[in-house]
C-alpha cells in the first residue's frame, strides 16, 4: 500500500509540466546523440551531465538524465542496426542480426521490433524496480560503515570480474579511480593531498570533466585516429511494425530477454552486456531454426535489445536503493545526484520521497515517450546516423570544452578535460576498460569514509568486515561468484568439445 | 595497433605502472602520513592504493612476458611487410590527423579566456577543417561560423552560462 501511495505522489510530481517537459527532452536529446555514430550512453551522458547545473530543482534534473541514459540505450540500437556499429558492450549482439536484417531491407522490422521490445522490457523492468526497491532500501537501513565499504568494495570487484575483460586492468582501473577520488582535502583530517600546489586541485577533480574526458574527448581522439568510413546499411527504413509472422517470433523472446535481463541487471557490472549475451544464447537455444541466427534473425534482436532495456531498469535498483552504481552510464546518475545534493542510498526513500518516487514515475512516462518518438521519428533518426565525423567531432569538442568551463568558470577544467581526454585515449590503445574507473572515482569518498569509520568502531582491526554477518555475506557471495566463474573458464578450457 | 607493437607497448606500461605505484606509496607514507590503524591518516588509502597499483603493474608485465608471441614464420614472411605497412600508416594518421587536432584543442583551451569565446570557438573550428579535414574555404567558413553561433545560442541564451569576452580586448 505504501509503495503505492508513493507511485501516487511520484507521479503527481512527474506528471507537472516542468517535469514532463524535461522528460521529453532527456529522451529526445538522449536518442539524438545517441544515434551519433561511436557515442555509447555513457558518452552521451558524459557530455550532457552539465545540463544539470541549469536545472535547479533535483527531482527534475534527474528526471532529465534518466531521460538521456533511455534516449541513448534507444539511440545505441539504431546505430547498431543501420551502421554495424555498436555504441556500447551492450549493443554488440544486436549487430550480428539486426545489421543483416537492414541488408535484407528489413530494417524497419528490426528497429520496430528493437523499440517495442525496449518498451515492454523497460516497463517490466519498472515495475521490478517499483515493487522491489523500497523492500531492498529497508533492508539496507540497517547497514553499518563495515557493510557499506564491504557493499561498495565487492560492487566495485564485480563489475570487474563480470565484464568479461582483463582482471587485472580492470583492477588498475578500480585502483587508479580511487587515487583519482583521493585527490584534494581530505575530508577527516582537512590535510591536502596530491595537489602539488595547485590551487584549483584542493577541491580534487571535478566527476564531470573527468567524465566528458574520458568517454567524450578520448573517443574522439579515437575517432580521429581511426579515421573509420562507417557503411550505413540503409537510410530508407520502411514500416516499423512487426508483420504478424514478425510478432509470433519475436513475443516469447521479449518475455524470456525482460526477465533475463531484470535478473541479471540487478548485479552490478555488465548486468546488461551478460544478459544480452545470455538472452541471445537462450533464444538461438529454443530456435526451431537457429541456422537463421547471424543471418538475421528477428528473435536474435528482439531478445538481447529486451534484456538490455530490462537491464537498464533494475540496475537502478541498486542505485536508488544501495547507493551502488553498476556501470558507468548509472555512475553519472549517481554522482548527478551528489552534485545536486542528494545521495543515493537506503535513506533516499526516507529522505527524498519526492525523487524516488518522481523518478521512477517519471520513468514509465518516459518509456512511453520513447516509444512514440521512436517509431514514427526513425527515419529522422537515421539520417542523423549519416552525420560525418569531420562535422560531428569538433562540435563534440566545443560541448566538452564549453561543458567543463561552464561548470566553475575556469579554464583549469578545460586543460583537466584534455588531459582526461587523452588518458582516455591511451586507455583505449591499450584495451583498458574505463567504465571502472568512473564507478571508483564516484564511490571512492563512500570507500575511504566507511573504511576509516569501521576501523575506529573495531579498534583498527580489518576483522569487522568479516565478522559482521551483512558484511561477511556479501564477501561470501562475491567469493561464490568468482569461483563459479573460475570453474567455468577451467571447464571451457579443458572440455572435449573445444 | 598490431599485437607486436601492443606487447610492447604494455610492457613499457606496466613498467611505468610499477614505478608510478612505487611513487604514490612513498608520497603518501612520507608526505601525508599513514596514521594509526585505529585512526588512518590522509595517506593510508593512497599507500595501499600505491602498493596494489605496483603489485598490479608487476602481474601485467609477467602477463605480457608469459603471452604467445607472433608466430615467427609468419613475420619473416609477408605479413611482415604488412605489420610494416600497417605501422607506417598508423604513423602518418598521427601525425595528420591526431596529433594537429590535439594540439587544435590545446591552443583553443589557451584562447578560450584570453580571445574570448567567439574569436577561440571561431578560430578553432576553421583550424580544424583546414587542418584535420583538409574542407575547402567556403564549407571551412561556413560550418565554423554556424557551429559557434549555434553553441552561442545554446549555452549563452538558453541555457545562461557565463562565457568570456576575452581578457585581450577588456
């Protein structure tokens, strides 16, 4: 009844007319720039994160990202279909049949049944957020400063180790995110660290000039190097409804992709990358015809495009209710909430009724907007897919540029924005992952507080994270989880079959 | 990058990595102090995090050290001239492409506040495709003047920001 209530009030405020508004123009800013060719949601969040210093009311500023972070989950597949291109690890499987079903001039079915099978999961996977994250966020009231730094520390270890990429420079990543964070005052005992005397350094590193560097201004450095001619498949889209051949194979891999991807999404790290993998593995599974897959299929869209979209819904569960980001698009949701003021966590619901529930009412609103701006407005959006690069790469540097100094006025977080950009850029040069560099840097102030606060409750021994029931589940469970995954790489290595 | 050139490139890294570790775990014991462990000081996360960043540069260098090599033949052979090749033409996209259009956006960062914004943005951009584009001087004069007018609408009348005047002509 109370979460009820609270959809009540939550959609009471969604529903004004700022809010509404702001809605709409996350979701339409967020496709547009989505669709830009090798910009991911994390980019595209990364470069509209200064907006929020515009918005002055919380609640709307974080309707305003949300809207972006689904604009651009939409505006990823559309790039994936038409350019083979996928903006994020996520997008990847959506290539492999929907860029051969836009070969085959069924590129409207394939975008269509991508947009309706997005809307049903991202409303499933609302619903899942609605019903389970105040009974999550009541559970975690009783965490102490041992159970947050064991919650954020094996948070932060599982995006690692699910990714599917190199531990250990996934862990360099963890570790140089968290030197990052450290930079500045400290806040206990107020002494300056890593400034050299650098005045504008006292105050540390600004999230979203490290952001728009990393993922905005390295891409493009990228970019430039790569110097990439995309092919667009077609620009000529056709009708967008699924035929009722279409339908019948697509309705059951919805249904299996929402709930894979509602499950998955909820661990942090990859949630929705392994669950498009496994939606994509399980409907090529029950196919009566999986030779069809890779040859475009519409089940092997329909699939991972719901798993990931239902992904992108929990994995605000354990934002809003743990204050734990899982992946780097969430981690700026996160520290746009800081910034304005409000941190996420088991207390928002106590504390900041309004923008729970606002947010997660504004997100069915949003969905909704989405669908209607998808379907009838695809072809607009894949003429946009046709913008080249030499126009699209220096406008992206005037928003990063613009963006930084917008922010406290000071061309110190331009140079900062250059220099993030560029070890963006080397990042990616040498395979390095840099969503986890983004989830330390925002939960390394929670890290450190807790893990001095714990020290002192237990006299400083490091035994209280493990003789702390909620703390030594948690250890426990990540310890079960790598091992599994452990028993599963030495089982593929050394199976007959491979 | 080929494998070859990317092995060696994370060798030189992870070696940097141990060093840089090394550094921050002496800077954070000598300079910021790592307290008692029933109260840790300003350095205690950054030494611990120093001491994982070497351990973790250590472990990725013998990574790099334990991975297969390019197969031998293959290299004296024609892909050889192709790795070549393929290095030859990475170098010259650097340094026509990548290295002019960083050094575009460091030149605009410096003009930002002293040109002011429509001056920089404007320069900026018609360096770019004269440049990095290689455009012609019509399309060049045309897409700088409409994307800083454009950015000047969004940021400074929509949106309200504050952007500078140029500290050369005040």
């Amino acid at each position: 009844m109370e979460t009820f209530s609270g959809l009540i009030s939550g959609f009471s405020i969604a529903l004004t007319p700022i809010n509404l508004l702001f809605a709409f123009i996350g979701a339409l800013v967020g496709t547009a720039i989505g669709v830009l060719p090798g910009l991911g949601p994390a980019a595209t969040i990364a470069l509209l994160l200064p907006a929020i210093y515009v918005v002055s009311e919380p609640v709307t500023a974080i309707i305003l990202m949300a809207g972006i972070f689904y604009g651009s989950m939409y505006g990823g597949s559309t790039t994936s279909i038409l350019l083979n291109l996928p903006g994020e690890a996520a997008s990847v499987v959506t290539c492999i049949d929907g860029y051969k079903m836009a070969k085959k001039g069924r590129a409207g079915a394939a975008l269509g049944i991508a947009a309706i099978g997005s809307f049903v999961a991202g409303t499933i996977g609302i619903v899942g957020l609605t019903l389970f994250a105040p009974l999550i966020a009541e559970f975690a009231l009783s965490f102490g400063p041992p159970e947050k730094f064991s919650l954020a520390v094996v948070g932060l270890l599982m995006a690692v180790t699910l990714s599917g990429s190199s531990i250990i420079k996934g862990l360099v990543m963890l570790a140089l995110g968290l030197l990052l964070a450290s930079v500045g005052l400290d806040p206990i005992s107020g002494k300056t660290r890593f400034s050299f005397g650098v005045i504008e350094l006292q105050s540390g590193f600004d999230f979203v000039t490290l952001a728009m560097g990393v993922f905005g201004l390295g891409e493009i450095f990228i970019g430039l190097e790569a110097a990439v001619k995309v092919e667009v498949a077609t620009t000529k889209v056709g009708s967008v409804w699924p035929t009722l051949k279409d339908w019948a194979a697509s309705r059951m891999a919805i249904l299996r992709g929402t709930l894979i991807g509602f499950f998955i999404g909820v661990i942090p790290g990859g949630g929705a990358v392994i669950s498009s993998l496994v939606s994509y593995a399980v409907e090529k599974k029950v196919a009566k015809h999986p030779e069809e897959f890779g040859e475009g299929a519409i089940e092997g869209v329909a699939g991972p495009e719901s798993a990931n979209n239902a992904a992108s819904s929990s994995s605000f569960i354990p934002l809003l209710t743990l204050g734990i980001p899982g992946n780097a698009s969430i981690a700026m949701i996160f520290a746009a909430l800081l910034i304005k003021g409000i941190t996420p966590g088991p207390f928002l619901i106590q504390e900041h009724p309004e923008v729970f529930w606002g947010v997660i009412a504004s997100m069915y609103l949003g969905n909704v907007m989405l669908l209607v701006l998808n379907l009838p407005l695809v072809g607009l959006w894949a003429q946009l897919t046709r913008v080249p690069f030499g126009l699209m790469a220096p406008v992206i540097i005037l928003f990063t540029v613009i963006g930084s100094y917008s922010i406290q006025g000071q061309a110190f977080d331009i140079y900062s924005l250059i220099g993030f950009g560029l070890f963006g850029y080397v990042l990616r040069k040498l395979k390095f992952e840099p969503g986890p560099l983004v989830l330390a840097f925002v939960l390394g102030p929670m890290v450190e507080q807790s893990m001095r606060q714990s020290l002192l409750m237990s006299g400083g021994s490091f035994l209280i994270f493990v003789t702390r029931p909620i703390s030594l589940s948690l250890i426990g469970l990540f310890a079960v989880l790598v091992a599994g995954q452990a028993a599963l790489t030495i089982y593929k290595r050394f199976s007959p079959n491979n | 990058m080929d494998s070859a050139r990317l092995n060696r490139a994370e060798k030189a890294s992870s070696v940097v990595l141990v060093a840089f570790g090394a550094f921050i775990a002496w800077y954070s014991w000598h300079y910021l102090k790592l307290g008692m462990m029933i109260m840790p000081g300003a350095g205690f996360l950054p030494f611990c995090i120093g001491m994982i960043l070497a351990v973790l540069g250590a472990a990725w260098y013998a990574r790099t050290l334990l991975a297969p090599a390019a197969p031998r033949k293959a290299l004296e052979t024609g892909e050889a001239g192709g790795a070549a090749a393929g290095a030859e033409s990475a170098r010259s996209v650097i340094l026509s492409r990548l290295l002019p259009g960083v050094l575009l956006v460091v030149l605009y960062a410096w003009l930002f506040e002293k040109a002011g914004y429509i001056v920089s943005t404007v320069l900026f951009m018609v360096g770019w495709q004269k440049l990095v584009e290689r455009e012609e001087w019509v399309k060049t004069a045309i897409v700088a003047v409409t994307s800083a007018a454009f950015m000047y609408v969004l940021f400074a009348r929509l949106l309200r920001v504050s952007l500078p005047s140029g500290s050369w002509w005040s």
